[in-house]
C-alpha cells in the first residue's frame, strides 16, 4: 500500500470509515513516515488545543446585546410608523383628490388589461347576475347597465386600489372595443361631475343616487354614453342609501381599440371562476373572441 | 421566553469561543471585535430561522465563516489566496496577546487563512469533519485535505521533516 498523507490525517481524526481506518492502520505497521506523520499531528493538536484563548474585552458582550437591541428598536420605531404614514397620505389622497382616482383607474385598467390580460372572475351578459355574484362577494352593486354606446357587459373582476379597498370591476366589449366597470366605497371629497382624459382615456367620475361612478374610455363619447347610462338608470338611482354608504359604488369605463378584443379572448381561457347562474357570453361577444381583431 | 432572552440565553455563551476563533482568523484584536459583533447581529436577525435543539455552536460558526468571507470579498480577497505578507503577521513576535507557545503560535498565523481556518475548527474547536464541512460550505473530502495541508505546513514551520 502506498502512503496516503491525506487519509493518515483523517484516521488521526477519527474521520475514516471501518474499511479506510483498518488499511491506514495496517499500512502505519510498515510505514515510519506515516507514523511520525500520526504522531506529529497527535501532539500538534494537544499542543494547539493548550493554546491560551484570548478574552473578548468585558463591555464586548453588552455591547452585542445592545446593539441587537438597537436594531430591532430602530425598525419598530421607523419603518412602520413610515408606513403608516405613507398609507394615511395615499388613502387622503386617493379620497381626496378626484385626478387622484382617476389616475388610479386608468393606471388599474393598464394593469387589468395589457401586456398580459388578467383573469375574469365572473363571465357573463346578464346585469342581475353580475350584480349578485359580486354581491355574493361583498360587493353590494345594483344592476349595471346591459349595454351602453354599442359596448355589452361581459363579465368582471374584483380589484384591489391603492388603499387597499377592493372593488368591482364590469368589463364591457363591443365592435373592435371593451369596457369595464369599477365599483368604489363612496368617496365624499369626489365631485359630483368629474371630467378628464388622461393618456388616451377619457374619464368621467360622476355621483350617481349617492354614489361614485367613475368612466374612463377611450373617446369621450364612449365615456360620456356610459355616463348617461348611469345617471339614467333606475336601478342606480332608487337603491336605498345607508345600504350603499357602507359599500358605495363608483364605474369606471373603459373602451379599448381593436387589440382588446384579442387580449380578451386570451382572459376567456384564463376564467377560474364562473358561477352557474351566469350565462356564458352572448353569441356575439363569443364570435367577437373569435375573430381575429382586423 | 421571549426572541431576545432566548438569543442571549442559547447563542451569546458562544462569545468566547466565537472571539478566540476570529482573532486567529484576523489575527487583530479590532478585526475580531468587529467581524464577532457582525456575527451576533445576523445570528439575532436570522434568529428565527435556527431550529431550537440543533447545533447552535455550529450555526454561528457558519455565519462567521460567511461574515469573514463577505469582508474579505469585499475587500477583493477570498480566503483561499490569503497568503502571509513579508511583514509576517499583524501581531508581532512576543506581543502575541496570547503569550506562550511562541513558535505554535506564530507558525500557526504564517499559515495561509483557508487552511488555518480548517485547523483551528478542528484542532481547537473540535468540531467534527461534518460540522466543518458545513461551516465552510465544501465537501468532507475537502475539509480533510484542508486539514492536511495546513497540518503539514505547520510542521514545516516547526522545523518538522516534509510530510
């Protein structure tokens, strides 16, 4: 057997197995330098191990402890009370300011719909039972319109705003075009009439029987028929309010040119909840998702 | 028991052997105070990650390791090509804090700090193959052969025949 230096330290160390412990020891009996190999590292190790330990300084293990503290304290004292402020001013804000919101809804639009569409989670052209699954989910809506300005409801989705509310969100779609509707907590600091655009988007917030509707569309034709809609709608001006200050409304309408139409048919495969009142879309929205938007 | 006492009552004893470990890897007194107070504070932050009842000697070893490597790659060095500069080690010959044992001493801060390291866990800690695989994050086979090496340079240095 050869000599192994590396496996003599291992057997030193107790670190080999049976069979590599058995071969190091027999090959130790023929083999002086491996020998001396053993005993220099034996008597290295008692010689390291009777090494004097050098002392921390004694403040060394308080200061450890204070400054473990410190941290802790300095998170706890900092980043919360920052956070809460940061979310104080962005509810004042959003419940404040009437561009604030709109901004929010055309910027959640964004998100819902592009690049990569998000999931409906209710799909259907019938108002009531959209109204009741979404009421179903807390989100006490009255029924929305049908359709408005040649856009048909399709269906919705609940989304969370910026503080933290969630709201309804009706999706409307027509020739080449799609619209949603976004329900909100009543917003008091909200103009009654709110008018603006802001990218390609128009957008209308409007109090409608004690509620906040906001619109946002592509052309302000499309807004302003959504509007109309609403302000005309028995079912949004007759609903009893204590019911609706608790869980008011706001809609927000969108109209998107021809590429909304395809991303909409990429949100029909992605359904993960339709309920069984619902009816699948109408046989139109169904050929819409089909053809390819020209 | 809340985080904190727990902390003090389970890893804080380590101290000791954590400074004594970090002043032969730095071979300075500051070096150590610092890398073994960076040490504490992340063990206090990941705190809630070690598992009670498992080797909490050995976690913090691993965390030391990582706090020294982090500093040494910082500074664009790692611990494998740490070699000794001419100007020998940081504490000179005879003010070694430590007193005693002269020659061990200083041929053991002459040794290239990977495999100083892997000697002190084992020589001095005693901790096992296993445990230091784990505290340096290399396979056993490497821990032994780190061993070796080092123990076969410090009997160079000791005037010892080449292993």
């Amino acid at each position: 057997l050869n000599c192994h230096p590396e496996l003599v330290t291992g057997y030193v160390d107790g670190a080999l197995d049976d069979l590599s412990a058995a071969q190091i020891k027999a090959h130790l009996e023929d083999c002086s330098d491996c020998r001396d190999q053993v005993e220099f590292e034996q008597s290295l190790r008692k010689g390291l191990r009777g090494l004097s330990v050098l002392e921390p300084r004694g403040d060394l293990r308080q200061e450890i402890l204070k400054r473990s503290r410190r941290r802790r304290r300095r998170v706890l004292r900092w980043a919360l009370p920052t956070a809460a402020v940061f979310v104080a001013i962005s509810i004042l804000t959003a419940r404040t300011s009437a561009g604030f919101l709109a901004w929010e809804l055309v910027k959640d639009h964004t998100h819902c719909f592009a690049p990569q569409p998000l999931e409906l989670h209710v799909f259907g052209s019938n108002p009531e039972s959209v109204a009741s699954w979404f009421s179903e989910q807390g989100n006490h809506i009255p029924s929305p319109p049908a359709a408005a300005g040649g856009l048909e409801l399709v269906g919705g989705r609940r989304c969370m705003l910026l503080d933290f509310v969630i709201v309804a969100h009706l999706l409307y779609e027509g020739e080449h075009r799609q619209a949603s509707v976004f329900v909100l907590p009543n917003s008091r600091a909200i103009p009654d009439a709110y008018a603006t655009e802001i990218g390609a988007r128009a957008v209308r917030l409007v109090r409608v029987g004690g509620h906040t509707v906001g619109v946002v569309a592509e052309t302000p034709e499309d807004a302003e028929s959504f509007r109309r809609a609403l302000v005309q709608s028995r079912a949004w001006n007759t609903l009893p309010g204590p019911f609706l200050t608790v869980n008011a409304l706001a809609a927000t309408i969108f109209v998107r040119p021809s590429g909304a139409v395809a991303q909409l048919g990429a949100r029909v495969n992605g359904i993960h909840e339709v309920t069984g009142s619902i009816p699948v879309s109408s046989t139109k929205s169904r050929q819409q998702l089909t053809r390819s938007p020209g | 028991v809340n985080r904190e006492e727990r902390f003090e009552a389970e890893a804080v004893p380590h101290l000791r052997s954590l400074f004594g470990t970090a002043y032969r890897m730095t071979r300075s007194v500051h070096d150590a105070e610092d890398l073994v107070q960076e040490t504490f504070l992340r063990a206090f932050r990941g705190f809630d990650r070690f598992t009670p009842g498992t080797n909490i000697r050995a976690w913090l070893y691993t965390i030391l390791y990582r706090v020294r490597t982090d500093a040494l790659r910082r500074a664009g060095r790692s611990p494998a090509t740490v070699e000794l500069t001419n100007d020998g080690p940081a504490v000179a010959p005879g003010q070694d804090a430590l007193g005693g044992s002269e020659d061990l001493v200083r041929a053991l801060d002459a040794l290239p700090e990977v495999f100083r390291v892997a000697v002190i866990l084992r020589d001095v800690q005693e901790f096992t193959y296993e445990e230091i695989a784990q505290i340096l994050e290399v396979p056993i086979g490497t821990v032994m052969s780190r061993i070796h090496r080092g123990r076969a340079l410090l009997r160079i240095t000791l005037g010892g025949p080449k292993s």
